[in-house]
C-alpha cells in the first residue's frame, strides 16, 4: 500500500486515482476548483464514465479516497504524487501547458519531503525536464525529488477496464530507480512495463494517439473512394482485417474522430515537428481528412434536399463524440449541427448522457427526450453516435414519425438493404452507393 497525491479531478486524475484507491492505496485528489471537489464529497461525478460512480463511492466509503483543494493536505503523507491536468490546444494547436507549469510550481512551494513526482498529462516532449526546474526553482530549501513520465492510455467510455487491464504500462525517467518505483506502483495489474527516458516516453503517447487517428482518417478517405466506385467499405475494412499485419481495430469508417485526445494530440505532435524545422506531411493530411469527412455528411444532407436546407428539420441521433461518454468536445455532431443551423436549418437532438453539455455549449439545438422524438416531423435523420440503444430502434415506427423517410447513417450500424427494403432512403459513408438509387459503375 502506498501513499498517493493525484493532482487534478477531471477525466484522467479521477480515474487513476479512484483505481489506483481500488487497489489498496491511499490517494488523496486534490483539485483547485472547489465546486468540483464538494460535489465529489457529495457523490456527484464531473463526468459521465461507466462504473466511475460505484468505484469512487465504494472506495471515499472504504476510507482509501479522499478529496481536497489543499495542496498541503495532499501532498502531506504522498510518496507520488501524479499530475494529471489538463493541457489544452492553443492557438496554433501547440500544447497548452499552463496548468502543468502551476502544479509543478505549486508541488516545489509546497513538498516537505522527498517526492516521486509522475506526470500522466499528455505533454509534449521535453515537458518532464522543465517540469523538474520549475519545481526545483520553486522550493525555499533543496528536496530530493525525481520526476517520472507515465503517460494514460485511457479510453473514454471504457476507462476502468483500460486502467485495470492495460496493453502495457510506459515509465520514462532521468531516474531509472524512480522510473522502476512507479513500475512497481503499476505492477498489480500484471502488463508489460516499457522503462525508458522521459523523452521517449513522453513521446509513445503523442506517436500511439497520431498512428490510431491515421487509421481512421485512412479508412475514411477509403470509404470516399468506395462511395465513388460501388464498393462496401465495411466489407472492404473487413477484408483487410483478416491480414494479420493489419488487423481490423480503428476501421470502422464514420464521421471522423473526436474527443479530447486524438484532435489535440495530432495537432501538437505537427506543431512540435514544425517548430524544429520538420514538415509533418502525414499528420497534415490525417487532420485534413478528418475535417472533410465531417463535411461529408453535411454535402449528403445538402443533396438529399435538393440543396435547400432552410427551415428544414434534422434529426440527430447522439451528440457525445463516441458511445459511453459524456465528451463533446470536438465532437462531430457538433460541428454537422452548427454547418447545419448556418444554412438554415433546424436541428433536433437527443443523446443518453451528453445533452447537459450540449444545452451550455449549443443552446440554439433543440434537445429532446428520445429517438422518436427527434424524428417526428424530421426531413432527415442522422445517426452520429453509436450507442447501443439506438441499434435496435423500432424502424417502422421511426419511418411513419419523418416528414420523408431519409436517414442518413453515420457510422454505418444499419444495413442498407434492410433499410431500404423498409422505405428508406439510406446513406451510409462508403456503402457504394452514388446517391441515385444504384451502385456507381465505371462503365457508360
């Protein structure tokens, strides 16, 4: 059992820490804003995250998690002590740091004693050795302290099971010994630990997080062409799948990525390459293949309609970025909605969890209570996310309640035939289907 400060409540601090309590620790969280930490004294999580609640309920009851917005109180009994705060895209889609930069100065202000400091930001590389000089220029006497770099793998929706059974573990340090101390931290969960420098650990994350968004974008730009040319990118995916050098993760064709990770972890890793001298060419086009298949979806609704959107009703079906999450930030349904409402349309919504966050961010989308009230009266129907409860959906009733039966689907979890069979006029992404009622040809 050992001691545990995590710095910062949101996404990735309040999973770690809660997990980390769940084996046997002692962890304290400890979180600037004061409204977030009384509501985590209350029960009431900032997310939305399967199994979160029941996890940190069982565990603040079990005496191993606490909450605070006292660095002293953190950091009072910590051996480690892991920041885990946010790090934004600024402006010209670098990093933005301004919250490691405070936790580090405030860890030197206030440790005690000597400290393992972990830092499970994504940052970029070369972070964890100015990490070290802020904290050791802010102390009044010397402490010994090392700092470790263990960047998350976590995927939103899926965090818990991610953290508890992990593909591997990454450790990066100056120190090998401190590096080899958080592996040990790590070692209940039984997966492979990567022990490496701080550079290159800090740098596994941004190239893991560029080379999955550039399978998306890569079967996104596949699911054009077969759009183009009469093929079934699903089947095209799935063929491709089977070859072991391959694989069939991240393959799935769509609206694109979104969320907190991959948009601004792409965006950095460029930055970082154009700021020493280099021209990151395939990450320029992952991130321009991803804003044009969001674009993709609004030119089918565009078509659909004769080109006229104005006083048009649209009906979306999920608003979070991906299924299991409340997350929109970046999400696809987002920026669909706002294309949409700019050419006049009006857009109808609904999203099992994420509607709260979307009522502060896009207040102009009329939110409603389920599927068949987005479709009634609807002229188009657009399925964004794939949460399971939308998969099986009464299709006959969801036809009599549209305006016209069109549906658009993007992400591909109906089949087209089976639509169409039941009246609809079905678009998927990259179902070879030209938009006129029969498969393109090449032919005359």
């Amino acid at each position: 059992m050992d001691n545990i400060c995590v710095i910062g409540s949101g996404y990735v601090g309040l999973v770690t820490g809660t997990c980390f309590a769940d084996l046997g620790n002692n962890v304290v969280t400890v979180d600037i804003d004061e409204r977030k930490i009384e509501g985590l004294k209350n029960g009431e999580m900032p997310i939305y995250e399967p199994g979160l609640e029941e996890l940190v309920e069982r565990n603040v009851k079990a005496g191993r998690l606490r909450f605070t917005t006292s660095y002293e109180e953190g950091l009072k009994d910590a051996k480690f002590v892991f920041i885990c705060v946010g790090t934004p895209s600024a402006v010209d889609g670098e990093a933005d740091l301004k919250y490691v930069r405070a936790s580090a100065q405030t860890i030197g202000e206030k440790m005690t004693h000597p400290l393992i400091v972990v830092n499970k930001s994504t940052v970029p590389v070369g972070t964890g050795d100015w990490t070290a000089e802020i904290i050791q220029s802010a102390q009044e006497t010397p402490i010994d302290f090392s700092v470790v770099s263990c960047p998350e793998f976590l995927r939103e929706g899926s965090a818990i099971p991610d953290f508890m059974n992990p593909d591997r573990n990454v450790f990066g340090s100056s120190n090998r010994e401190a590096a080899e101390e958080v592996a040990k931290l790590y070692s209940p969960l039984g997966a492979e630990a990567v022990i490496t420098d701080i550079r290159t650990s800090e740098m596994i994350k941004y190239a893991s997080n560029a080379f999955l968004a550039t399978r998306i974008s890569f079967i996104n730009e596949m699911s054009i062409i077969c759009e183009r040319l009469g093929a079934d990118v699903t089947e095209v995916a799935r063929g491709m799948g089977f070859d072991k050098r391959i694989g069939p993760h991240f393959l799935s064709a769509g609206v694109g990525y979104g969320g907190s990770c991959f948009p601004k972890d792409v965006k950095a890793l460029a930055n970082m390459a154009l700021t020493h001298g280099m021209h990151p060419q395939l990450l320029n086009a992952v991130m321009e293949i991803n804003d044009f298949q969001r674009k993709q979806i609004g030119l089918k609704i565009r078509e659909l309609l004769d080109n006229n959107l104005e006083g048009k009703v649209i009906g979306l079906l999920g608003l979070a970025f991906k299924p299991n999450t409340d997350d929109i930030r970046e999400a696809p349904a987002l920026t669909v909605a706002r294309t949409l409402m700019n050419q006049g349309a009006i857009v109808r919504a609904y999203d099992p969890v994420a509607m709260e966050n979307v009522a502060k961010e896009m207040p102009s989308i009329e939110l409603v209570e389920g599927p068949y009230e987005v479709a009634e009266g609807a002229d188009v129907l657009v399925l964004m996310t794939e949460w399971n409860e939308f998969k099986n959906l009464n299709m006959d009733r969801i036809k009599g309640l549209l305006k016209t039966p069109i549906l658009v689907d993007g992400r591909n979890i109906y089949d087209p035939d089976t639509m169409r069979e039941r009246g609809f006029v079905y678009r998927g992404v990259g179902r070879g289907f030209n938009g006129e009622g029969v498969l393109a040809t090449t032919g005359d």
